[in-house]
C-alpha cells in the first residue's frame, strides 16, 4: 500500500467519523472521535492515528468476561443496546422515513454504509455519559465505511470491497449483486444471534462452540473452512442449515423468553435474509427493535416468562 493510499484511507476515514459524530440520543451509540495527529517512525515514514475514547472492551471481550447471570445485564438492558445499535446504523445509511414539512428535508442525503458490522467493531464502555450502571455499547471503527450523495453510489463491486469474513453477507460471494446497506444488516443480524446465544449460554458459547459448529470445509478447497453465516450451492446463497438449527436450539432453551423468541423470529424472517432486497432496512430494524424493548420494559412476563 503506497503512502498516498493511506493518506486517502485516514482522509476517508476521518470524513465519515466527522459526519457521523453529533448530539443526541442515537449518537451516543457511535463512537466519539476526540482528535487525530500524525507521527513519523524510525524509517521516516508517516503514521496517521485517531484517538477515541476507551473503552472496556469490544463485544467480543464483553460475552467472554461478563455473565447474563449479573443483575446489571438484564434482558431489557440488551434489548435496547440492540435497538440503539440499529438507530445508529440507521443514522449512518440515512433511511429514516423523511418528513416533507420539515426544512431541509428536500435536500440530497448523504447515504452511508459501515461495511464492517461484527462484535469487534462494538464497544463496551462500562462507565458513559447517558447510561445505567450496566454501561452501554457503540458502534465503532469506520476505516471501510463508504459515503455517497446518490443511493445508487452507496453500491460497491464485491470484488474490490474489504471486509470480515465470517460477518460477509452472501453478496460478496454470490455474482449479480453489488454491495450496499443491506449488507450492514446482515453483519448486525449476525452479531444479535451470537448476542442471544451469550445471553442464553455464556460468553464460550457465543464465542467459541457456535463457530465451531457453524464451521463447515470449503467444497473445493477441502483444507480451507468456512466460517460464515451462509452457503453457497449450485442454486444460489442459502443461510447455513447449522445457523438455522442453531437458532431452533436457542427457541428450545428454557432461558428462551417470549422477547427472545419475537426477536430470534424477526432476525430470521427480516434481517438473516440472502436477498439483500427482501433484507429490512436499518430504519424499520430500530423502529422493530424499539418496540420490542418497550414491551420488554413494560411487561415483565413477555420479558423474562418462556412462551408456552
């Protein structure tokens, strides 16, 4: 990578923190860029840093050191991380239903994608303004997010987009479609089933034997595995059969509230969706997720009682 490469890449990047950062409720789940310097090493080469606030720990740190067993973690403390993550991601892609009466509303949006969704880009500050005892998650690390003035921008070729591997969606693989927002939603569909699997399981089985038996052997390359979300066959993308059974473990545990099952079913039949045309949008994922919590905080049979 050439010295101007990065340079473009830390510009890229600071743009979308700078655009992204601001007041307000959703806000307070993207993270906050404090400042950025540069500073050259011993090979006279220039490096370019942004500095953040610290954090706890990613999600990933969080599931392996924390117990849902803990008072401060209860159900509807995680039901509105989750819809705060989906309101923040909604700010990013700028999907949010417009209001023709409003001033500026005509004006041309400008559409983002984060294009790396996962446990590892979601922070855990323990201690943060706006928050419980519990601490509140942020969605984080921006270096591949993409911005465009016209919806249709907000597309990318597959084969010269990064991403991580086991959240990719199926459209990185499968050729005809190009990547977009949609793909953020199924990063974060990814990551809520790992989510409930901690919350049900413990932080070994979000962490280590859910991968283990997603996990399956590339069928060409038989030493290579495959640790994604989905398959490819003959027919097209298909969501892996183990996820899908996965899934029906967690309906089957006797933790498994009647919030747990509503969520479980909406990520499956809104957001684990291999089309990414019939994928829900970050918008009505938070408007969903937001009335779900509401529930969960208002009833505590729905939230803590297993359905019949």
């Amino acid at each position: 990578m050439t010295e101007h490469t990065i340079w473009k890449d830390f510009l890229a990047e600071v743009y979308v923190w700078k655009l992204f950062n601001g007041k307000g409720e959703d806000k307070l789940h993207i993270s906050p860029l404090l400042c950025t310097f540069e500073k050259m090493d011993d090979d006279g080469k220039i490096q370019y840093f942004l500095l953040f606030p610290w954090a706890s720990g990613d999600l990933k740190h969080f599931w392996a050191n924390n117990s849902s067993t803990d008072g401060r973690f209860t159900l509807c403390w995680m039901s509105e991380q989750c819809w705060r993550l989906a309101e923040a991601l909604s700010v990013i892609h700028q999907d949010q239903k417009k209001d023709p009466t409003k001033p500026g509303d005509n004006k041309e949006p400008l559409y983002g994608r984060h294009g790396d969704i996962k446990p590892g880009n979601i922070l855990w500050f323990a201690e943060y303004v706006g928050c419980d005892n519990a601490g509140t998650l942020v969605l984080a690390d921006f270096g591949i997010a993409k911005c465009h003035r016209l919806l249709t921008k907000s597309m990318s070729n597959p084969l010269t987009t990064k991403y991580s591997t086991t959240y990719m969606s199926p459209e990185f693989s499968v050729s005809g479609h190009n990547i977009g927002r949609k793909s953020d939603i199924w990063g974060l569909a990814c990551t809520y089933i790992e989510f409930v699997t901690w919350y049900l399981r413990g932080g070994q089985a979000g962490n280590d034997e859910f991968a283990e038996f997603r996990d399956e052997t590339h069928p060409v390359h038989k030493n290579v595995s495959q640790d994604t979300y989905f398959s490819v066959t003959e027919k097209g993308a298909i969501v892996k059969p183990k996820v899908a059974k996965w899934i029906e473990s967690l309906h089957r545990d006797d933790r498994c509230s009647r919030f747990l099952h509503d969520f479980l079913f909406f990520i499956q039949e809104s957001m684990l969706i291999v089309d990414p045309l019939e994928r829900a949008t970050a918008n009505y994922v938070s408007e969903k997720l937001k009335a779900l919590y509401e529930k969960c905080k208002s009833d505590s049979v729905y939230a803590n009682s297993p359905s019949s």
